[in-house]
C-alpha cells in the first residue's frame, strides 16, 4: 500500500515509521528541508503524562480576560486576534466546566500515558540517543493555597493510572539535588516518576534517518499547495514540486492541518497558540536541574538536555505569526535566575518561538472525517512530542484496517468540528 504522509514533524516522522514497519510505501512530504523544523524543533522536551490537564479549565476564560491588559501574562490574548478566533474560542469557552476538563484530560492522559511508553521501546530498540532520560518530572509550587488544592487532585488521578507524590520543599531538593540551594522559594512539588524528557527535534531526526534507511522517501522542500478530493476520497496532493498520489493519506501538518482541510469542507477545531523557548548551556560546577521540571506558578517548563536546559513556556494568541519577540523571555529569564543562578550561562542563549497545534478541547484529532482515505493524525497542542509514537502506532494499524490498539473515544473528529 502507497501511503503519502503530509508533513515531516514528530507526529508525521512518528507515523511515517510505524507505517513503514507494517509494510506500506510511505512518502513523507515536507515544505522545509528538513524534519522536525517547526513546531517540533525545540520544546521543552518533556514526556509528560504528568502535564496532561486540558488547557479549556474553570480558571481559563478569567486567565485570558485579565491578559488583554497584563503584557507579561504567560498566556496572552492579543486584541488583533480576536476576529480569527472566535469559533475556536466559542468552542474552547464551552468546554470550561469541571466535567469538560476532567474529561479532556483523562483521554489525554490515556494516550500519554501509551505513547511515552510507545517512544521509550522505540527508543530502545533502535538504540536511539537524544539527550533523553527517564528521570520524571518535578512540578514545583511556591504558592501554599494552590499546592494544597493541586495536591488533593494529585491524589484523584491515581485512580486513572498517573501516580504523582506530593513532596515538600526538602523532599523536592532530595529528589533533585539541583533544586537544593533554592529550596527555600518552594513550598513544595508533585513529582511524576513516569515522565522523562529528551529533544524532541533530535529525536525526529534520528528517527527519519532510520526511516530513510527503511525505504522512506522524504520528499523535503515540497509545500502543499492543496489536497485534492474525488467524492469521498483523495485523490492526489498537489505540491510544489510536482502532484504525488497515494492509495491513504496521513495528514500531520501541525498548526497548518486547518489551512489545508478548510477548503475541502473539514474545518478543524485547531488554533496555531505561538509558544517560545530558550536553551542555555550549563556552566561548570553549578547546580542544575537532572529531570525536568514546571515551574507552576510561573507556567515555565524547564528540561535537562544533556548538557543545556531548556526553558520553555508562553501561550499567545496571535494567529500564524512566529515572528521571536525578545520580552516574551523575561519570564524564563528570571525562572532561570531564580531556581538555578550558577548552573546556566545566560551569555549563551538560543531562542526558538513556534506554533502548537491546540485544539479547542485539548485531546488530538485522529482517524478518519469526511474522507475514507485520509486519516487525520494532528492537533496534538502543548503534548504532541510526548504523543507521537502512541499516535503514529495507532494511525498505522487503522490505515492498514486493524485495531489501533488504545481506546480512541474522544479523539475522533465527530462532533468536534468548527
Ligand atoms: C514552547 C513549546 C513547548 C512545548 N513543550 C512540549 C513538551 O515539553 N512536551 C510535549 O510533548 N510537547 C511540547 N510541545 C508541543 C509539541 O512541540 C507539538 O505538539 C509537536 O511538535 C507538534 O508536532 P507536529 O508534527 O504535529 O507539528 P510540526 O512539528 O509543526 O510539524 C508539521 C510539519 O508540517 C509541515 N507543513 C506544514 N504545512 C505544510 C505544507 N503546506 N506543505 C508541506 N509541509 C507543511 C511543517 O513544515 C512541519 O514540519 C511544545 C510546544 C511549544 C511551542
């Protein structure tokens, strides 16, 4: 079976594998000349069912209301993107409620949960390296009232197959002894044993190259410029570099899946949210993190890569613009500072801002919609390096008519559409 495969980030270089490995002809089409050159070129880096919560929650609208006026808010709404967003937004308000975040976030825990354990036994049988580690996550509060409240919670996901310990500010530091020397701005942390965190754009590439070797074509400087139907099928993908036909097609474009499929009919309740970071290298003898960590209260991700931290965070809402404006990292900046002052050189800074592809909701969009040979595989939002592995396998086994292996209620496109 001929299968094109639409875009050449983590999620598309993820099922690219798996597909190849089932036996399909598999073409990766990608604008860029080479993988993981978006959105999955360098986030913080964390495999994180323990950062599973859906972003729609009760304390969401108030968090985006009070950002039109607070310009260092980490998530920022900005007035000029109002008019563009208003049906994801309508659909993102409504899904607000208790009930609607406790679901979303289960289904994505579900598929995190499968797809970490996905990318740690590829990893191992391809003998992978990208300053990965299975060390879990830290998620550090410094404010007692929401600790306490998020430690209770803590407690409830046990339930659903996430053990998360809840640490004082000593059990922190002893966990990481990187934290050591600051442990008094902590008043405590969740730590998740099952995370882990490793570059993610490393990771694509190793993987594209073990793909390549496996017969993949990746066709890189090919732009999409439109993806043509016949009924209810696709018949073929018109690029810049010529038209390429397939017997499936796996749409994994990113932030850029609603651009395409809004022409054919399929509007994708997807919203390109731009999101930074910064990788510093770490300087000889100073205490720096060996996990990665969320600074909760500041909404700072931080990762160990091999010998630099990155610090991630951010959530602007300001259309496909991915243009690196310099104060979105005085947040990271001042988190770098504060928790780890000797162990990074802020001399040495490599700034990166992207687009997550979020949808309204939170979980990804997977299998098939208005076509029956085009299998959506997008919209993995703020999660999508820890769920790539899960979704490629699953997409992989629906393209070759199996079962995807993992329950994929709450995934489908039904009933999600804008
Ligand atoms: C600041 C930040 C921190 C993050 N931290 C984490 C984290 O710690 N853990 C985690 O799990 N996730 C994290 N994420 C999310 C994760 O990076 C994304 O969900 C993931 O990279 C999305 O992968 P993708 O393959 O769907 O998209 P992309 O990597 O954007 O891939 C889509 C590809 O499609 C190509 N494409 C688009 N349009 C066309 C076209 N017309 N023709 C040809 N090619 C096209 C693009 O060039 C691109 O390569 C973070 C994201 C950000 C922004």
């Amino acid at each position: 079976m001929r299968v094109a495969v639409l875009g050449g980030g983590v999620v598309g270089v993820a099922a690219a594998w798996y597909l190849a490995e089932a036996g399909a002809e598999v073409t990766v089409v990608e604008r860029n000349d080479e993988a993981a050159s978006e959105c999955s070129f360098a986030p913080t880096g964390q495999l994180a069912p323990g950062h599973c919560g859906a972003w729609a929650s009760p304390r969401a609208p108030g968090i985006l209301l009070r950002s039109l006026v607070n310009p260092d808010a980490a998530l920022r709404l900005l007035p000029h993107a109002l008019p563009g967003l208003m049906r994801w937004g309508i659909a993102f308000l409504r899904e607000c409620t208790d009930e609607r975040y406790m679901r979303n976030s289960l289904i994505k825990l579900r598929l995190c949960l499968d797809s970490t354990q996905a990318t740690r036994d590829l990893r191992d049988r391809l003998g992978l390296r990208y300053d990965n580690n299975d060390n879990g996550a830290l998620f550090l509060h410094r404010d007692r009232a929401r600790f306490e409240k998020e430690a209770k919670g803590a407690a409830a996901m046990a339930a659903h197959g996430l053990k998360l310990e809840v640490l004082d500010a000593d059990g922190a530091a002893r966990i990481d002894p990187g934290l050591a020397p600051v442990k008094d701005r902590l008043v405590g942390a969740l730590y998740s044993p099952v995370d882990g965190s490793g570059d993610c754009g490393a990771f694509t590439r190793a993987l594209a190259e073990r793909a390549a070797a496996k017969g993949v074509v990746f066709r890189y400087g090919s732009t999409i410029e439109r993806i043509e139907e016949d009924a209810d099928r696709i018949s073929g993908v018109a690029t810049s570099s010529g038209r390429i036909e397939a017997d499936a097609y796996v749409l994994c474009l990113g932030a850029e899946s609603p651009r395409l499929m809004d022409p054919l009919g399929v509007h994708l309740p997807i919203y390109p949210v731009k999101g930074y970071s910064m990788t510093l290298p770490i300087k000889p003898g100073g205490a720096v993190p060996k996990m990665a960590m969320v600074d909760e209260n500041n909404l700072v991700g931080i990762a160990r890569l091999g010998d630099r931290v990155r610090f991630a965070g951010k959530a602007v809402f300001t259309g496909y613009d991915t243009k690196i404006v310099p104060e979105m990292f005085g947040g990271m900046k001042k988190v770098a500072r504060d928790l780890f002052p000797d162990g990074v050189d802020e001399t040495q800074p490599t700034y990166w801002a992207c687009l997550r592809p979020m949808t309204a909701d939170g979980p990804p969009i997977m299998g098939t919609a208005k076509h029956r040979n085009l299998y959506l595989n997008t919209g993995h939002g703020h999660v999508g390096w820890t769920l790539a592995c899960g979704s490629g396998r699953a997409i992989a086994n629906m393209v070759f008519g199996r079962d995807p292996g993992i329950d994929l209620e709450g995934v489908r496109l039904e009933g999600r559409e804008l």
